[in-house]
C-alpha cells in the first residue's frame, strides 16, 4: 500500500496540470476577454505538452509497473483496496492511450481547437461556416 500511496503523491501534479488545463478551457468559454485567443492557445498548448510529458515519462511508467503489469493489466501488489485497484488499471489504460499520441501533436492539437472555438463563435453566429474549415485545415 505504500507503494501506492508513494506512486499518488508523486504524480498528482499531473492530474492538477490537468484540471489548470481545463479551468482554462472552461474560462475562454465564458469569460476570457476578446482578442485573447493566442495568448489562450499557447497557455493551452503547452499546460496540454507538460502533463503529457509527465504522464507518458520513463519515471511515470516505471512507477505504474512495479504495481501492474502494464502489458496485461495484472495488479503486481497485494492488499489494495477496490478503488485502489481500479484506479491501477485506470491509470494503466490511460497510460496505453496517452502514450500513442505524440508530445507534437497534442500541442498543435489545443492550439489548434483554441483558436477554432473562437473562429466557431463568430462563425455560428454569422452562418459564416467557410471560415471554421479554414482555421481546421480543411479548406
């Protein structure tokens, strides 16, 4: 169990650079001030590439499989509680998933859907569709 516990302080920065990420998302929505997208896009970006970094890093992984086989998703300690154990393969799963999406790409990816949800915005209201393509490369 304490290997467990060890494992939840040492890495819960990364579920808090996630929740930083999405007070962000949640303020352009409703309050972030016009003309303020780039700025949003690059704090979104790179909030984004720092918890990707940490929960796809050596040191992350490491930790996860002295307590579950990451390959098959058996628990390796003994002891733990329900959740515990549900958290070891959530956190597992999670792992698999992250790790198949480069660092590059997650930072174009909410760089790219910040400014596309303002583009959004001004389009939905205007009917002005043409220009959401653009912004998303489809054009």
């Amino acid at each position: 169990m304490l290997l467990y516990k060890s494992f939840v302080e040492r890495f819960s920065h990364i579920q808090l650079l996630r929740q930083i990420k999405g007070l962000l998302s949640w303020d352009q929505q409703t309050y972030m001030p016009a003309g303020s997208v780039d700025i949003r896009a690059k704090q979104l970006a790179y909030v984004a590439s720092l918890a990707h970094g940490e929960a796809t890093s050596s040191k992350y992984r490491d930790a996860l499989a002295e307590m579950i086989d990451i390959e098959t998703e058996e628990i390796k300690l003994e002891g733990l509680s329900k959740i515990a154990v549900s958290n070891l393969k959530q956190w597992c799963k999670d792992f698999k998933r992250t790790t198949k999406l480069p660092q590059s790409f997650v930072q174009a990816y909410y760089t790219t859907t910040a400014t596309a949800t303002e583009v959004w915005k001004k389009a939905r209201a205007t009917s002005d569709f043409g220009s959401v393509a653009s912004t998303l490369n489809f054009s």
